[in-house]
C-alpha cells in the first residue's frame, strides 16, 4: 500500500496543505496540492473510477526515489477500478514522468488526461523499453514541452505502448510539426485531435507521410493555420483508411490546383463549417454521407453526391434552396439562418428519404406557395428544432411578425377561382340535367339529343315541342 500511494504521491506533491476528496455518486475523486503529509488521503481515491490530481510542482521532487514495488502492491494496483488518471495544473519534470509510467503497467487504466501542465526538462525513456501499458486513450490540452522534432530516439523504447494507442488528443499546445516517425511508431491509432494549433499547409506532408497512421479513421485539424483546400487534399492523401476530416476553423481557399488532389476514398464525413469559404471547392470527395459547410459566406450551392445523406448549411447567405435533385440519398438538409424567402415544395417533396428539414430564420415571405410548402413539410413531420417559434414571416406586409404556421395556406383561400369554378361548372350541369329531366316527362325530346340514334319524326316532334 505504501508503494502505492508513494507513487500516487510522487504525481501529485506540492508545498501547501492538500487533501483528496471522493465524489462517491460520480465516482470521481479529486486531490489538490498534496503534500507527504496529507498523501494519505489518496486513498479514498482507491473506489473511485477517475482520478485527478490537480495543482503542484513536482520539479523539486525530479530525484524523488521510487523502488521496484512488490508483488502485494501489485496486486493492489491490478485489482483497482480507476480507469481514468487526470493531471491538471502541474509542473511536470519530463524524468520523473519516465520513472513512474511504468507502474501504470499493473493498474487497469484506460485514459490518461494532461491539463494546462508543463513538462520541463528531458528524459530517456530507457525503463519502459518493451513494456506495454492498458492505457488507449491518451491527451494533452493546453501543454508546453520540448519540441517533438529530433526526439524520435528518446521516445523509441515506447514503441510497445504507442504501437497499442487508440486515440490521442494534442490541442491547444502550440504545435507546429509532427515528425513521421511519430506517426509511423501510432500503427493502431483511430483517432488523432490536433486542434487550436499552429499546424500549416506545408507541415502535413511531412506528419501523413507513407506508413504514418495506417489505421486513422478520424482526424481533426480544426483551428490552424491552413489555407490552401487542395494543399490539404494532397497532405492527406495518403490516409488510406480516413472517414472523418475536420477542417473546420482555417481560412481555407482553393489554393493552387493540383492533379494529386485526391481525397482518400474511404471519406465518409466531411466538416469545413466556419471555413471563410465564399463558393464550394472542389473536388470534394465523391463517397460523402455528410458534408457540413454551415456558418460560412456561401451565396449558391451545386452539389451533386449520389451517396450524400446528411448536407448542413446554415448560417450561409443562401438567396433560395439548393437544389437537391443530385443527392437522392439525402435525409437531412439544414438552411436555418441563410436569406431564403420560400422553399420550393416540389422539389423539397421530390426525395422520399428527407426526414429533417431545418429552415428557421430565414425571411420567408408567406404567399400561399411559400407557406405552403414549409407547412406541408411540417404535416409530414420534416421540421424538427425550431419549428414553429423560429418560421416568422417578413412578408407580405399584412403577416409580418405572424408564425409562419398561423398564415392561411387552404386552397379556398389562396386561390377561390381554382375552387369555384368546377363548383360552378357542376351547378350549370345539374341545371341541364332537371330541364331535360322535365321534358321527358312531358315525352318531349330536347333538340340536343337530336342525331343520337333518336329516329327523325321523334326529333321533328321535338322540335315543335
């Protein structure tokens, strides 16, 4: 037990009074600034399911000694049901990092969490050489250490455990290059967030070369500083197995066409909202089942993807609906805040498979056609979140302000003549009918019926009838 909670310790030490605090309900446990004396306390931690050690500087505890444990300790450790460790507000010095990691080997932890720390200092790696962990899951938000670039010798007797790495998550940490060899060494890696960093066109060539990441389903480079669409296009080309890619929050344009513009094939989900996009570039990748270009300046939209299930574009400066004929695989297509005044009903109607139609806050002008084809929409279940409060008519004058759903939309209304007139039609015949109904009782023949196989004396008599 004492091995234990030395190594606990040894993550969480700082020169003020602190204590741990067991969040039974949440299973969470939270211990802040410890120090020798108070360590103790870590273990009420030993129930909880996630663990965070926050606040402290571990700098001067760089030499502190940590033996071999033994096997009761072991034991302990395996037999724990932390499956989360969060460090957060610590100053971490990088060699006391390397000589602890490796009892996280005994324990059955999944995620591993670093928050706004600073790791200081170098270290070789050299005790975890040939050992795997049970950690899958590993980020770093808001951190600072020694460039990556150049330590691929250091980091090599970790090739066991990274080989093993699932997700990993490097944001907000001023990152500007990842080595190839880094992502040669994440062979299982499935998912790789590297937003709110300094990344550029020029640095992802280099981090997706041939055999990085043969397995990266799911890429985020949100929040850097890419601007050329096609630059991108070809430093991703060679992902063989990518799904999802999140380009949203760069300053993207078309940059410099190039024939090795290639989206990898696999590409299923593709997020470029909040790109300062003014058009739609192209190419865009042809197997698409969502494409999100929401919250940008486009002013028309032409996008035909046979296998297109899900099409996000709001908050655009979309004048009309896009057409839609070219995505007959289409279920959701959201235009809630563009400047679309109707929406076209039959073409809205035309696809069997829409399911969710968003479309709030644009100016609808509520003629008969317009609020109709949002109310038929409505009747069919289409519209989900904003519906009504957010369809407000901006005309004509006379229901500016009014919910869209209260305008009168009936064919009566809109258009009486359309109504009238077979009404009318019918009366006129059934007039015909009851004169020629009384003539027949007087035995006379109407001179219409004159020529229809009656003989002609009958029609002479008829006619002087």
């Amino acid at each position: 037990m004492r091995g234990a909670a030395l190594l606990l310790l040894a993550l969480g030490l700082q020169q003020a009074e602190g204590r741990c605090v067991f969040n039974r309900t949440q299973e969470y446990c939270l211990c802040y600034r410890l120090t020798e004396q108070s360590a103790g306390s870590v273990i009420q931690c030993l129930a909880a399911s996630a663990v965070e050690f926050q606040g402290g500087d571990l700098e001067k505890y760089a030499d502190f000694p940590i033996k071999d444990l033994d096997d009761s300790t072991i034991d302990m450790l395996g037999s724990l049901e932390i499956k989360k460790i969060i460090f957060s507000d610590l100053l971490v010095p990088e060699v006391l990092l390397a000589r602890v990691l490796r009892f996280f080997s005994y324990t059955q932890v999944q995620e591993m969490v670093f928050e706004s720390c600073s790791f200081v200092g170098r270290s070789s790696w050299a005790d975890m050489a040939g050992r795997a962990l049970p950690i899958v899951s590993l980020r770093f938000h808001n951190v600072t250490a020694a460039a990556l670039a150049g330590r691929e010798q250091d980091l090599s007797p970790l090739s066991r455990w990274l080989g093993a790495l699932q997700e990993l998550s490097v944001t907000a940490s001023h990152l500007a290059a990842l080595p190839c060899a880094v992502g040669r060494a994440l062979q299982a890696l499935r998912s790789l967030d590297l937003a709110h960093n300094s990344l550029g066109d020029d640095s992802l060539a280099p981090a997706f070369c041939p055999g990085a990441f043969a397995q990266l389903r799911v890429l985020s480079l949100r929040h850097n500083n890419l601007t050329s669409y096609h630059g991108v296009c070809g430093g991703v080309r060679l992902l063989g197995e990518l799904q999802h890619l999140d380009l949203s929050h760069n300053a993207l344009t078309a940059g410099t066409p190039s024939s090795s513009c290639q989206w990898p094939a696999t590409l299923r989900v593709f997020n470029l909202s909040s790109a300062g996009l003014d058009e739609v570039l192209t190419p865009l990748p042809p197997g698409l089942e969502v494409l999100d270009l929401s919250s940008n300046r486009l002013h028309a939209v032409d996008v035909s993807l046979r296998s297109l299930q899900a099409l996000f574009l709001s908050h655009n400066a979309l004048p009309a609906a896009p057409s839609i004929r070219g995505c007959p695989a289409l279920h959701t297509l959201h235009l809630d805040n563009n400047l679309i005044a109707e929406l076209p009903r039959d073409e809205v109607l035309l696809l069997e498979h829409l399911q969710d139609v968003a479309a709030a806050g644009n100016p609808f002008n509520c003629t008969c056609a317009g609020a109709g084809a949002v109310q038929a929409l409505a009747a069919v279940g289409c519209l989900g979140q904003g519906w009504p409060q957010g369809y407000v008519c901006h005309a004509p004058a006379r229901y500016q302000g009014v919910l869209l759903r209260d305008v009168p939309a009936s064919v009566l209304h809109c258009n009486p003549a359309a109504v009238l007139a077979p009404v009318c039609t019918g009366l006129a015949l059934l007039c015909v009918a009851v004169a020629g109904g009384l003539l027949w009782a007087r035995g006379a023949r109407p001179r219409w019926l004159c020529g229809l196989g009656q003989r002609q004396d009958a029609c002479s008599s008829a006619g002087r009838l």
